[in-house]
C-alpha cells in the first residue's frame, strides 16, 4: 500500500457519484474552507469554487466507474489529481454515520494528513485502449457460455456435440442435428445466431485494438509477442494493463500488483496464511495463467522443464502459478530493458543449469 504525500496547501475531497459530487476543501491544518454538493456533476460549478486556490490544491476521488472525466479536468486546469484506492480506503467505511457530506471530508482529511492509499490514474489516451480490451475478454466470457449451453442441449438428448462442429463452418450442420424438435431447434439457434453475432463484433475489436497499438506501442507489443505462448491478444492485454512499466520500482511490486504472488499474515511471531489474494489486478493474473499453460504446450524447453521439474515438485496448479510467476518476471525485466525473450535469460534459477544448456546445444 503506497500512501500519497501532500505538496500543496489545501486539499480537496470529492465524493463522486453518477449525478452528484460533494466536495471539502481544507488546509493543512484541517480548517474546512468550503464543503457543498455540486449537483448534476456540473464542472463550471466546480471550477467557481476551486478557482481560488489554483495552483495550491490537490483534489481526490475514491476510484468509482466514473473518475475520468473528473480526472480529465483537473488536467485541462493543470491541478494535482489523485484517486484513492477503494479497497483501502476502509476508513471512510468504518464510521457510525455514512453519508456524502462525511465522506468527502474524510477523503480530504485522509489527503491532508498523508493517509490516502493511492491507486493508478491511467493515462488519458490509453484508456480507450485498455477498455476496449476488457470489453473484448467479457464479450468472449459471453460467447463461451452460449457454446456451453449448446453442448448442454446436446447432452439434455444424449448427443454429443464436438468441438468442430461449433467452428463457424460447421455450425450449420449442428444447428440441423437439432431439428428432432421445434423448440430445441430454436433454442440452439439462438444461441448459434448469438455466437455469429459475437464473432462478428469480437473481430472488429481486435482489428481495431491492433491497428492502435501498431501506431502507439508497436515496440513493446513486438517485445511481448517473443515470448513462447504470448500471442497477439495476451500480448495486448498485458500491454494495456501495465501501462508504464517504470511505475513499479521492482520486480517483487509487480508480481503482487499481477496477484502472481501472496502476502504472508504475521503477528507476535506466528503466521496466520496468507492474505491480500484479491488485492490486484485480476486482468493481469488471468493472463498470465494463460501464458504458462500456452508455454507448456507451445514450446519444448519450458514443457520440459514443468513436466521434469515443477510438476515433479508441486501439485499441478501450484506448477501451473509457479511458471507464471516465473513468465511475470520475465515480462518486467523484458519491458525494463526493452529486450527479447531468451531461454538463456529465463532458466537462470539454480535448480535449472540443465535446461539453459540444453537450449545452448539446440542453438
């Protein structure tokens, strides 16, 4: 938990919501100047009361749906903005009394006394980019439910339903397979018609999430493709979930910010397991698991050293996390140096000489 440091005289909290905000502007000495509800969002509103101490304030937000627009014009009006990170802002949380008036106060007290967990305010221009991609992953989420339901309806009458006959050129053939009866017909249609439709939609995203990374990030994204297993659309997506890599000062912080690794619990001495499992991005750790099931089926060197070593040590879900913990790694330091992948770079563990020079001989 990273908690900001004030270098401004006043602090502004703002407790944002979808049709209003209420905002507290106090010093340094906790001397409330201006605490009102701002309705409707109006930003001319907010500017009036803000424009006395420009250039001497810094306004924060709890991280809700809707920060950017509020963030978007503190930059316009060049004013310092931090957004508060929701889930340790536990403090606006904790009182008796809850109401809009109490937490922006408590978010600009929080700010004064440099006690605001902070979170990442993405940039401006990428974050079209980042959302599409999201977009793109709860689309595909969808589209493999009603595949599901397809083989479930197949199943409900004891027919099997493979795998290719759900590819886009024999989803004819299957739909037919159904036609035994009028509603089940309809029913796997519907869900056909909805998976083409998908199709369609997923396409036009990813050509066009692509072409903007050719023109804004080409480099990384190349950097990112040479890893065994990280094709285009995982490339993309660990591309646009980091951002700037610099903003993680080493390795171990980005490894828990990916939630490829957990934080023990301790107190007086004795351990308690481990906590903060949800504390991350859940984007960035599904990616990764991704990663190392593809480097396990896409390249020989890594396959053999999960199925002689890591699968040998640990149960396989734990062999599973442990490889990409390890490919996590690998990505910080890539994007840090802007290098390549390399098999001599990735086996450097002590327990792992065999396989660095077996990849030396195959060279």
């Amino acid at each position: 938990m990273k908690y900001h440091q004030m270098t401004t005289e006043y602090s502004c909290g703002v407790d944002l919501h979808s049709r209003q905000m209420y905002i507290c502007i106090c010093d340094r000495d906790g001397n409330v100047a201006k605490h009102i509800n701002v309705k409707g969002n109006n930003l001319k509103t907010l500017y009036r009361h803000l424009e006395p101490y420009l250039g001497d304030i810094t306004v924060a937000c709890e991280s809700t749906f809707n920060w950017y627009f509020l963030a978007d014009f503190c930059d316009y009006y060049d004013i310092h903005f931090v957004i508060g990170h929701a889930l340790y802002m536990k403090h606006i949380h904790g009182g008796k009394a809850k109401n809009d008036r109490i937490d922006s106060k408590k978010i600009a007290y929080l700010l004064r006394s440099n006690l605001l967990p902070i979170g990442y305010a993405y940039p401006a221009h990428l974050r079209s980019a980042r959302d599409l991609m999201r977009r793109r992953g709860y689309l595909v989420k969808r589209r493999a439910e009603l595949l599901g339901h397809v083989s479930i309806l197949g199943h409900q009458y004891n027919m099997v339903v493979k795998e290719s006959e759900k590819k886009a050129k024999n989803r004819s053939e299957l739909l037919e397979r159904f036609h035994f009866e009028n509603n089940t017909y309809h029913n796997a249609k519907a869900d056909l018609d909805m998976i083409n439709a998908f199709d369609e939609t997923i396409k036009d995203l990813e050509r066009e999430i692509h072409k903007f990374t050719l023109k804004e990030a080409r480099v990384s994204y190349n950097i990112l493709k040479t890893i065994p297993g990280c094709g285009e659309t995982l490339a993309l997506s660990v591309l646009y979930e980091i951002d700037d890599i610099g903003r993680f000062p080493t390795v171990k912080d980005f490894s828990s910010y990916a939630r490829l690794i957990k934080c023990r619990a301790e107190s007086a001495g004795k351990s308690y397991g481990f906590s903060g499992a949800k504390i991350g991005n859940p984007h960035l750790k599904w990616t990764f698991g991704e990663m190392a099931i593809y480097a396990v089926i896409h390249d020989q060197y890594i396959k053999a050293y999960f199925t002689e070593y890591l699968s040998q040590k640990y149960s396989l879900g734990k062999a599973y996390a442990c490889l990409a913990h390890k490919l996590g790694r690998c990505v910080y330091y890539m994007l840090t140096k802007g290098t390549v992948f390399t098999h001599q770079k990735f086996f450097t563990g002590k327990n792992e000489k065999k396989y660095r020079d077996s990849t030396k001989s195959e060279a």
